[in-house]
C-alpha cells in the first residue's frame, strides 16, 4: 500500500514535528515488522525534517551495525562508546552534539556532518538500537529536536 506524508511547508521545526508524529504513528500502527517500520520512520524524518543523514544502528552482539537509513553511504559497524552512537549505547542516553569536529573519538563517516543527535531505543532495560541524525551545520539541534525524536524513539519501543 502506498503512503503519502502530508508535509509542513512551515519554516518552525517544532510545527514540521507536530505534523509528522501522528503521521508516523500511523505508519507503524499495525506494521510487526522491524525493517520496514525502521525504514519508512527514516523516509519519513528525512522528507519532512530535511535532515542530511538519518538512520538507525542496532545492537548486535558487541557492536551496532547499520540499519535503514537515508543519506549518503554510512559506517557499517560501530563499537560499544566510540563516537557519538557507541557513546550513546554506552551511556543509555541522548547525546546531542553541536560541533562533531569537538567531540572526543567522533566518527567521522561524512565529512560534511557538523552536528548530531543520537538517541536510544530500550528494550528489556537495555539499549536495542540507536536512531542516529547528523545535520550539515553547525548546532543545528535542540531540546525541540530531542523532545519529538524521543517520541519517535518511544513508538519504536512499542514494537522491538
């Protein structure tokens, strides 16, 4: 079934945001499968919030290794606390970095990402997969941006 994403042409990222929730809700609602909940949650996020890269890394045994995603080509494989997602895993928080080039160990899988968000999903209690976003400028996120990416990230919950 094709869906179509009723888009915001609004300038305020908290509007874009408060269109697009309930629109992912109802793509997921009554989907059971990981990949492509993962995979149109992505679509969705880069359509309407325009990010330069977004996707998501899940825990596999010792490392995270690349799920779906939308931007250019990615790492494949990141370990337990290094750069901002292996941090993110570690830690079992949201990071939220303004300038990647000032983060200690960052990854640098693009040369063009200067800013990040990283947030993670649980499962049991214990971290399951991140959803990583990099922007091409600088301190590009905000309390904003963690608010509604943390709901995207409790929707997910629902389902892994």
């Amino acid at each position: 079934m094709a869906e179509e994403l009723i888009i915001s042409n609004s300038t305020d990222k908290q509007q874009r945001y408060e269109t697009l929730i309930p629109q992912i809700e109802a793509l997921v609602s009554g989907e059971p499968d990981l990949i492509a909940n993962l995979s149109n949650i992505v679509a969705a996020l880069k359509q309407t919030m325009n990010f330069f890269w977004v996707g998501f890394y899940v825990v596999k045994n010792d490392q995270l290794v690349l799920g779906p995603f939308q931007g250019p080509i990615a790492c494949t494989r990141i370990g337990l606390g290094k750069g901002v997602c292996g941090t993110s895993w570690k830690e079992k928080r949201t990071i939220i970095v303004p300038n990647v080039d000032e983060f200690p160990g960052h990854i640098a899988c693009s040369s063009a990402s200067k800013s990040e968000i990283v947030l993670p999903a649980f499962k049991s209690n214990e971290v399951f997969l991140v959803l990583d976003v990099d922007s091409d400028k600088l301190n590009d996120f905000d309390a904003v941006d963690e608010k509604y990416l943390d709901a995207v990230m409790r929707m997910v919950e629902r389902f892994i």
